[in-house]
C-alpha cells in the first residue's frame, strides 16, 4: 500500500515539475517591447535581439530546422520499425533472453 502511494505522489510531482518547467520556458519564450521593435515581421514578439542581417541568416536557420526535423522523423522511424529481418541481428538476442 505504502509503496503505490508513493508511486502517486512521485508521478504527481513529476507531473508538477514538468507543468512548471513548460511554463517557466513559454514565459522566457516571448521577446521584450524593445526587441520586438528591431524584428522582421515574421520573428516579432517571438525572439529577442537584433534581426537577422542578411537574407543568408534566414536560410541558414532553415537549413539547420530542416535537417532536425528530418534527423527526428527518421531517428522515430527506425526505433518504432526498424525493418531488420536477419536472425542474428542484436536485437533478437535482447528480445529471446527475457
């Protein structure tokens, strides 16, 4: 009994610690008056100082989202369905042994 109480309040805290962390990062997230000012359009009221100097800036930090988006899609891909058949593959020998 003890023990699934304190299950609970574990995840209760961590569940708390979670909210709070997301919470503090949302806040931290939305640019001050004076540098919203100094934004493109596009990035006003969402990062703080200057804007980006040349169009090459833009491209760059695009570039780079792409690349993380697309490393996640396949990182997530190939653990949920990594399509190896052979038999001897690592995997099987941690699957069998339990």
């Amino acid at each position: 009994m003890q023990r699934t109480i304190n299950k609970t309040v574990s995840r209760v805290q961590k569940i708390f610690l979670l909210f709070l962390l997301l919470s503090l990062i949302r806040l931290a997230a939305y640019a001050c008056d004076g540098c919203s000012v100094n934004q493109p359009r596009i990035l006003r009221s969402i990062s703080h100082g200057t804007g980006p100097d040349s169009k090459w800036d833009i491209w760059i930090v695009a570039l780079a989202a792409a690349s993380v988006v697309l490393t996640l899609f396949y990182s997530v891909k190939w653990l949920v369905a990594p399509g190896e058949k052979s038999k001897d593959h690592i995997k099987n020998l941690v699957l069998t042994s339990q």
